[in-house]
C-alpha cells in the first residue's frame, strides 16, 4: 500500500512515481498534455468524487484541477473541463447549435443533428470537446461514438464524459471554496 499525505479539505497526495504513471498515461494519450505538466517530478494531489455508483479521481497539478480518472471500463483519463481551454489543449471540436447546449450542460450525449461543424482531425473513439456555435465555449468533453463522415446522421454521435455542472464539475467547485 503507497503512502498517501492528506490535504485539507479532501485532496490527498500521491506519490511521485504515481503520479509520474499517470503524467505518463495522460501525455501518451491525450493530445497537448506535455504543455500542461512542465515538470514530471512532482505529487499530484487527488480528490475523489463520488460517480454513477463508482468513484472518479481528479488531479490536480500546481494546484490546478487538469485530469479526471473516470471509472469506466476503460478506465478513460481525461482533461478537466477548465484545462482545455486554459493549456490551450489542441484536442478535436465538435462545434454544437445552441439548442443542444442545455441538453449537453445537463448530461445528454451530442446527437448528429446538433454538430454543425467538426474542427480538426477526428477519428471514431477520439476525445472531443464540444463548443457552443456562438462563444466557441467549452460545454462537455466527450468521446466520438462516429467518424467524422458520418457524424451529423441521426442518432448519438458523442458520449458525454463530462461536462459543466455534473458532479465532478460541482465537487471541484466546492472544494475550491
């Protein structure tokens, strides 16, 4: 068992060669995430948020919230909501109408009829995330469940992973407070 340093407020430390595991994972898999952790050295600090029956981990570098673990079969690993746009993170948009905006703020998944643009290189399986026609705002990350040909058709086109205001988002929040 790895010892772990409480924080207050709920956070807890992870050690360094934990921590260096999952930098590792997040820069391997997740487009721009070098840029994010300038230094590999370091404890990451975790809080865990209770999630759909399981338990979502979210790291924070520096202070910053810039990971979430969801427990989900893949174990997806993936950026905060507020680090894509705050790293710059050069990840696939999927532009959204502003109709969609209030179902995907509120957890649906992005359906074709909704996307009126892709930017970027997409592959199906890819992260996304998902922006508002008119502010370009970060609404949710997601995963495409379609290639980019195909997208816009009927039906679900993105999952959402996360977006602002479910319980993560909320967790952190008040943690911040």
């Amino acid at each position: 068992m790895a010892k772990v340093r409480s924080i207050p407020g709920g956070k807890y430390a992870i050690t360094v060669k934990q921590s260096r595991a999952i930098i590792d994972r997040a820069i391997s898999e997740i487009k721009g995430m070098e840029r994010v952790f300038r230094r590999r050295k370091v404890s990451l600090q975790v809080l865990e948020v209770p999630w759909k029956g399981k338990v979502a981990k979210v790291y924070y570098y520096e202070g910053e919230p810039v990971l979430v673990e969801l427990p989900t079969d893949e174990s997806d690993l993936i950026p905060f909501l507020t680090a894509v746009e705050k790293f710059g993170l050069e990840l696939p948009k999927v532009v959204v109408d502003l109709g969609a905006v209030r179902p995907i703020a509120n957890g649906a998944h992005v359906m074709g009829p909704g996307i009126r643009e892709v930017r970027g290189e997409l592959k199906e399986g890819d992260l996304v995330v998902v922006v508002d026609e008119r502010l370009g705002a970060v609404i949710a990350i997601g995963r495409a469940l379609r290639p980019p040909d195909s997208i816009r058709e009927r039906g679900r086109s993105v999952k959402n992973l996360h977006h602002a205001g479910d319980p993560i988002w909320k967790a952190v929040a008040a943690e911040s407070r």
